[in-house]
C-alpha cells in the first residue's frame, strides 16, 4: 500500500513585506562556514522589537510581527533569500590559543542591503547546536540576551560603534546552566562577524587561499578604499587599527570595561561585540575588573588599550604572508602598521577627555591636569559618571554636587582651582561650556544594579517593566535628570554589583 502523502504545513500569517536577504559570506569557499538551518523552539513569544531599527535597516516592523515574523527571529521560519550558516574562527580566549571555535550558538541567516546602501548581517544567537557547539546546547538564557539588548542601546545612544539586538524572542523553553532559565533568541545586527579569529583560523590552518579569498571580502566589505591600495593587505591591516584605536578610546570614555577582550570578540568593522560579563565603573579605578572569569585581570579598565594592541598583532601575524612574500619585509611593514594603534589612540582619548572637561582646544600641560583629575577621583573613591556629568554645573558655577562625590572635597576644591584658570585661558563662556559638557558626558548608563534588577525581574518573575523602563533611560543617556533620579545614581552598598558573568 503506498505511503499517504504528509500535509503540507499550514502556511504562517504574514502582515507587511518579508525582508530581501542577500548573503555575500556564504558566497565565499564552503570551508569559511558550515550551512544549517537554526534550531526550532517550542513556543516562540516576541518580547521586544527594535522598531526604529528595524526602520533604519529597511525591514517592515508589522511584518516582524507577524507570526511569519515572529517565528524568523526565533529560527522557527526561514523566509526567501536566507541562506543560514554558523561561521568558523579561532581565537585567544585570555591569551590562550584555541584553535577551532566557530558559532557555537548562532547562526548568520543573511544579509540586507539597507535604504542608505550599508549592508548588514542579521543573526540569531541562541538559536541552537552547530558543529561549533563543543558539546554545548547552543542555546541562549533570557538573561543574557536582554543584557546585551540594553548595553548595546545604550552603546548607540553613547554614539559608539556596537553590534545592536533588532529583537528578543522567549523560546517557551529552558537551558540549563547551573539552574534552569527561560531560554531566548537574540536577533543581532552587525556590520559582519568577521573578527581577528576569523583570520586566525585559516592561518592557523596554513589555509593560503581562504585567508585570500577572507582578506577580499573583508575589503570590500569594509575598506573598499584599500582594494586600490599599493598593498591592499597593508592598507586593510592599518584600517583596522584606526578603528579598534577609536572604539577602546571611546569604551574608556564611558567608563565601559567589556570583560573578555579575546581576539574572538575583536571585530575587524570596528564595532563592539559581545557583551557578556561586560560593565561600567562606579567609583572610577584604572584596576576595576567585574568579569568573575578574569581572574587575572587581563582585561581589567585600563589594561584595554595595551589589550586591543595585543590582539591587532595576532591579526597582523595572520597577514604576514599576504602584506610581502619576504618575510622580514612583511614583518616591518606590519610593525609600522601595528605602530599607528598608540597615536590614534591617544588623539581619540585625549580629544574625548578634553571635551569631558569643557575643553575646545589642547595646550600644554592639559594631560598634566587631567591626570591629577584621575588621581584625586581614584583615592577619593568618586564615582566616574557623575563626576564628569556634575562638572558642567561646576563649569557653570554650581560644584556641590561634584565635591560631594569625594571623600575629601578639598581634594576637588585643589584640582577645580588649576582647571577653572585652564578654562578662562579656552574663552567659551560658561554656559556654552556647560552645554558642551553635558552634550558628552552622559547622566545615565546601564548601572550594574540596575541591569541586574531588570534582569531578574525578567527572569524571576516574567516582569519586562524594569528591562524596559531601563532601556528607555539609557537611550537618552544625555537628557538632563532631575536631582536625585534614581537612574543616574550610583548603587548603596548593599546594591553593588561586584562581578558579571558570561552567557554562555
């Protein structure tokens, strides 16, 4: 007796336009990725949707929302265009070389071209086992997806270069990690996911034509300038170092420690990745460190500059051989390269402090008082934010608010003398300087209590209130606050947070 032919499935309600995928990496030799659909969840529920996002990528929000929509971002749907892959590359992880990472947990579903002409990944994190997973679900905890939405929202709102979450979807099931959680699917947006492992896994691998083929498409993607360059390896080498230069000067401006700088986790767009057991400073310390996996330090606040230069040599030891057959040529063109980080960096902090103080233009001794200023902040145990936040109304007359974040406010009294005649000597009267001030120096940032007191209002109560009152407030993080907000406030004692933790 013939088989009696499946059902065809009923076809999911759509409202709207279905996004057009493009997916130019899967295009590349099959040996970059490995092809598989995501992994279907039991009961996906839209919990958030970027909707201005989603605008700016040209994507239609009421077809996100729509069951077809909704069951794409939760990997239950693929529409037409997608072409799903999960990506391979190496990495250090904490100085240690391992060899084979990959996606362990997300799966790159296509690309789109936006109105403005940029063209973006959309990835699902959480989204199921791949053959990177190293025996891992490659499932996502609610927890962690909705602490990467709020810190790259406010990465944005701060004008910093991050990945960004177009939308949480809850799976209607549970990971398990030390206990059960209410398990999620992040969609993330990205310039692309090629990283410095990226390269390193093909060079490891003595993989010529890949590493090739991966240099081609990161240039065009990325650098199409260097395409034309006279050594467009070098040339792609130098772009990137200009950039992660920007993006860790910029990090320490905000007082952000991003807590696992592997060279996994270090992109050659330029933009932020991961935020894992990342976090912000309270009082400010140089040694502040919250990830409970850096035991050493390695990445603690100040330590990400010398960190970022790390990994951009591991970057350029990949690209040795295709900057100069000779190898003491390639090596020397490559140090040059790698010798630009520490200007860039410094001109991008330097010109990022100077505004943090009302400062228009650099003369002599400006680094001088600035850090006097760090000094005073760290044995005064005064909070990094504020300080900076409350010297606007310093610059306008107004300082008891920021004595009052030392311990000694004569401490502040001493430094406050040398930077008010620094700042006659600028011109700008005051309160356009005070208007300047406020214009950088952001009142609100995910504060650690806070995120955490959303996240577990979310998790342990299915209350999405906190996460979304917080996700509100740090997306205008430069609003002027009434005094005493509790959103620009530091936490009590008893709320601190002492160490954040990876998701995985």
């Amino acid at each position: 007796m013939p088989d009696t032919p499946l059902p065809e499935p009923a076809p999911l309600a759509e409202a709207g336009t279905r996004p057009a995928f493009d997916n130019a990496y899967a295009r590349l030799p099959e040996r970059l990725f490995a092809r598989l659909a995501p992994t279907p969840v039991k009961a996906p529920r839209l919990l958030r949707l970027n909707e201005a996002l989603a605008e700016r990528l040209g994507l239609d929000p009421a077809w996100l929302r729509s069951e077809a929509g909704i069951a794409m971002l939760a990997g239950n749907h693929l529409p037409p265009g997608a072409e799903p892959i999960a990506q391979a590359y190496a990495g250090h992880q904490f100085g240690h070389f391992v060899p084979s990472l990959g996606d362990g947990r997300a799966i790159l579903l296509g690309e789109v071209v936006t109105p403005a002409g940029d063209r973006r990944d959309i990835q699902l994190k959480g989204s199921g086992p791949t053959p990177f997973s190293r025996r891992g679900d490659g499932r996502a905890a609610l927890g962690p997806v909705l602490r990467e939405y709020l810190v790259g929202e406010a990465m944005a709102a701060f004008g910093i270069p991050t990945t960004r979450a177009l939308a949480a979807v809850a799976t209607g099931e549970y990971v398990f990690r030390e206990d059960a959680l209410p398990g999620a699917v992040l969609t993330r947006i990205a310039a692309s996911h090629i990283r410095v492992g990226t390269f390193q896994y093909f060079a490891a691998r003595r993989d010529a034509d890949a590493l090739r083929a991966l240099l081609d498409h990161a240039i065009a993607r990325h650098d199409p300038a260097a395409a034309e360059a006279a050594n467009p390896a070098l040339a792609f080498l130098a772009g990137v170092v200009a950039r992660q230069a920007a993006l860790v000067a910029r990090w320490m401006l905000v007082g952000f420690i991003h807590g696992v700088m592997n060279t996994d986790n270090c992109t050659i767009s330029g933009e932020t990745i991961d935020y894992g057991p990342c976090a912000f400073m309270d009082e400010y310390d140089a040694g502040t460190v919250f990830s409970s996996i850096d035991h050493q330090g390695r990445y603690a606040y100040g330590n990400q500059p010398g960190i970022a230069h790390w990994n951009l040599a591991r970057l350029a030891e990949c690209l040795l051989p295709l900057i100069s057959a000779r190898e003491e040529e390639a090596l020397e063109q490559a140090r040059a390269a790698l010798g630009g980080f520490a200007p860039a960096f410094g001109a991008a902090w330097r010109e990022g402090l100077l505004a943090k103080i009302g400062l228009a233009r650099e003369e002599d001794g400006d680094e001088a008082l600035i850090l006097d200023l760090f000094e005073r902040m760290a044995a005064n145990r005064a909070d990094f934010t504020l300080t900076f936040r409350r010297l606007a109304d310093a610059a306008e007359g107004r300082a008891e608010g920021v004595r009052a974040l030392f311990a000694e406010p004569a401490a502040f009294d001493a430094w406050a003398e040398g930077w008010q005649a620094r700042a006659a000597r600028d011109g700008r009267d005051p309160a356009e300087r005070a208007a300047a001030m406020r214009a950088v120096n952001p009142a609100v940032i995910p504060r650690n209590h806070l995120v955490e007191e959303a996240l577990a209002a979310a998790v342990e109560r299915e209350d999405l209130a906190p996460f979304e009152a917080l996700l509100a407030e740090v997306s205008r993080p430069f609003a002027e606050r009434p005094a005493g907000d509790r959103f620009t406030l530091p936490p009590r004692e008893e709320e601190r947070v002492r160490a954040t933790f990876c998701g995985t």
